[in-house]
C-alpha cells in the first residue's frame, strides 16, 4: 500500500510540473499524443447525419435566414403599400427643436426598422453556423464545449434591437393626436401597426432562440443513440471547456503557434488536441485563482422550494478577462470563433471543406447585406423628402 502510495504522490508531482510547463516548451509533445477525430457518423442519430458536413449546413443555413428575410420585408413592403399613413409632419415642430428631432428619430427607425432587422437576421444566422461548426468540432476533439445561459440577452444585438424598435414604434404619438384612443376604437392606423410589427416581433422571437446556440445541437439522447460505448468514452475523455474559457485558451495557443512558426500547418487533430490541453490549463488555473459562492435564493425561489446553482462556468473567472474585450478583438482582427476555424495554424481536408463553403455563404451575406444597407441609407433619404415636400413619397 505504502509503495502505490508514493507512485500516486510521484505521478501528481510530475502531472502538477507537466502542468506549470508552458505551453510553448510541450507543443511538440501535445502534438505527437493528439487523439485522432472522432467518426462523427458513428455518433451522430439518423436525423442528424448531416449536422457537421459543411456544403449541407451551409446550404441549410443560407435557406433559413433567406426565409427570415422575407418574412421581415414583409413588413418593409407593407409599409411601401402604405406610408402616408405612417408618416407624421414633422415639419410642424420646426419651432420646437426636442419635439421635432423625437418626431424625425421615431419616424426614421419605423422605416428602416425592417431593413435593421433583415441585417440582424444575416448577422445571426452568420453566427450560428460558426458557433454550431465550433461546437460539433470541440465535441468530435473531446472538448465538451459549454455555452452561457443569457447569451442572447447579453448581446449588445439585442438590446439595440429593442430600444430600436421602441423608438419606432413611438411614431404612432406622431401620427396620431390620441394614440391610446386609437388603440381602443382600433383605427386603421392600429391595425396597420399590428400587421407591420407581427413580422418583427416574431423574428425576435427567433433571434432569442437561434443566438442560444445550445437550443439547435444534438440531443444527448441522440448522441448516444448509435454507438453508446464510443459516446461513453468520448465523454469519459472529453475537457470540460467553458466558452468563455475556450476563447481565452484559443488567444494563447495562437500566440504559442505564432511564437514557434511551424513550417507546416497541423491537422485538425492536432490543433484542436492542442487546445484542448490549453482549455484544461486554463480551468485549472482559474480555478485556483479565485472561487464566486452561489448566489442567495431569492423570494420566488423559495416560494417554489427550488434551490438555485450557479453555472460552473460563472463561479470560476477567467484568468485574463481582458481578451473578453471588443477591443481585444478587433485588435486581433474579428470575432474569436471565425478566427480559430479559419486559423493559419492547422489544415486539413475537413478543415478546408467547411471553409470553402463558409466563405461562399459569408460572400453571399455580405453581398446581401450590402443591398439592406444602400435600401436603409436611401430610405432615409426618402423620409426627409417627405418632411420638405409631402407630394415626395418613398421613391
């Protein structure tokens, strides 16, 4: 007993050195012990065959947020149909300079909100094929990636999206002397409201859903369904990965590929095992450096008798909040997640499939949201048209 003892103390002595090792000086080792990629085939249920082949997510992609669009044009085009109606004279608050910029910022947004919201719907669709491509690659690469609870409410997206279209609908108390008393006899121009926000209110609805990624990925039922005892090990093997922790490992493995400069670029399982044991570093080390108590049950949840827990993610802070930042990013030059699946340092077959057809579909938004953009910049142009001369209605 005492000899397997000390093996046990020799063996955390040298995993606790292996771990304090920069990362610089066990790349090449890392590199050499990568597991090879799980077969997704033999993991993924019936109905998610094609949930990770890029040209059929990509292609699925493009079809739903083609979908989206059209569904909030209708709106634009409803507005097309009618804009007399929903346009109010603010010229008459020339002499009043507060009513009149409210008059004008209410009136604008309720005219290009439909447009803002087509760009949102590309934006977030854009997204969600890259964080499900992200996801699905980390869980293939043992890394169980890990999303936040509240993503969608703590985008800066959402909250524009909101104050945005309570600017626009404010318009209604400039087109209407008694909107409340509108809103009761249901006047055409209520009814004309209802029919132009029904579109937006329901892509918000879907916006909440399709940014919380977690929502859209394989079940763990399913994943288990095909080959129990692979799933088993893969999630026996697998680094519990944070994804504000992961992006915080993926700014150091850069900089470790960067300051070392490989000839060649490493495979995918290579690259993503060496990130791997950079996630496992950084959730040891923020581990340690500090510990966040459950918050106190508030009054609902002990009416409910329901006791609350932190997410695990959340009690342990990353070890450098600074790359969180926006400025970090653009310093770096765009979003975290398109950076590492379109990272220099590793390139393979599979790699090289999902980009090819990632830069087709990010050719065809921007082509598209470009076309969103001139409309929104002309449309503007049209409603100060409309305050100089009424006869001038949308062009």
């Amino acid at each position: 007993m005492s000899t397997n003892f000390f093996g046990s103390l020799v063996g955390r002595a040298a995993a606790q050195v292996d771990e304090q090792t920069p990362l610089l000086q066990r790349v090449d080792k890392l590199k050499a012990s990568a597991p090879s990629t799980v077969d997704g085939s033999r993991l993924w249920a019936q109905a998610f065959y094609t949930t990770n082949v890029p040209w059929c997510v990509v292609t699925v992609n493009f079809f739903t947020w083609t979908l989206h669009v059209f569904s909030v044009c209708g709106s634009y085009l409803f507005l097309l149909y009618d804009w007399k109606m929903f346009t109010p004279k603010c010229y008459e608050y020339e002499h009043q300079s507060s009513l009149s910029v409210a008059c004008n910022a209410a009136g604008i947004c309720f005219w290009t909100f439909p447009l803002l919201c087509a760009i949102v719907v590309i934006i977030t669709f854009w997204r969600h094929l890259y964080e499900k491509r992200l996801y699905y690659e980390c869980l293939l690469h043992r890394m169980l990636l890990n999303y936040s609870n509240s993503g969608a409410i703590q985008s800066p997206i959402a909250w524009v999206f909101i104050g945005y279209g309570i600017v626009g609908m404010s318009n209604a108390f400039f087109v209407e002397e008694d909107p409340v008393k509108a809103l009761i006899n249901g006047m055409p121009v209520t009814r004309g409201l209802m029919i132009y926000a029904a579109p937006l209110v329901s892509f918000f609805m879907v916006f909440l859903s399709v940014w919380q990624v977690e929502n859209h990925l394989l079940p763990i039922p399913k994943f288990y369904e095909n080959d129990p005892d692979l799933a088993q090990e893969v999630m026996k093997d697998a680094v519990y990965a944070p994804y504000k922790h992961l992006h915080v490992a993926f700014e150091e493995v850069q900089d470790v590929l960067d300051e070392r400069n490989y000839d060649e670029p490493l495979t995918s399982a290579e690259y993503l095992g060496l990130l791997a044991e950079a996630v496992r570093i950084e959730v040891v080390r923020a581990k340690k450096a500090s510990y966040k108590d459950n918050p106190d049950d508030d009054g609902i949840t002990e009416i409910c008798g329901v006791k609350v827990m932190q997410e695990s993610a959340e009690r342990y802070p990353v070890s450098r909040p600074e790359v969180l930042s926006w400025s970090y990013s653009f310093g770096k030059g765009g979003w975290w997640v398109h950076r590492l699946l379109h990272s220099r340092h590793f390139s393979d077959d599979r790699a090289t499939s999902f980009r090819n057809w990632a830069w087709l579909s990010n050719v065809i938004s921007v082509f598209v949201i470009l076309c969103f953009a001139e409309t929104y910049t002309a449309t503007i142009v049209d409603w100060f048209k409309t305050q100089q001369k009424m006869s001038k209605g949308l062009i």
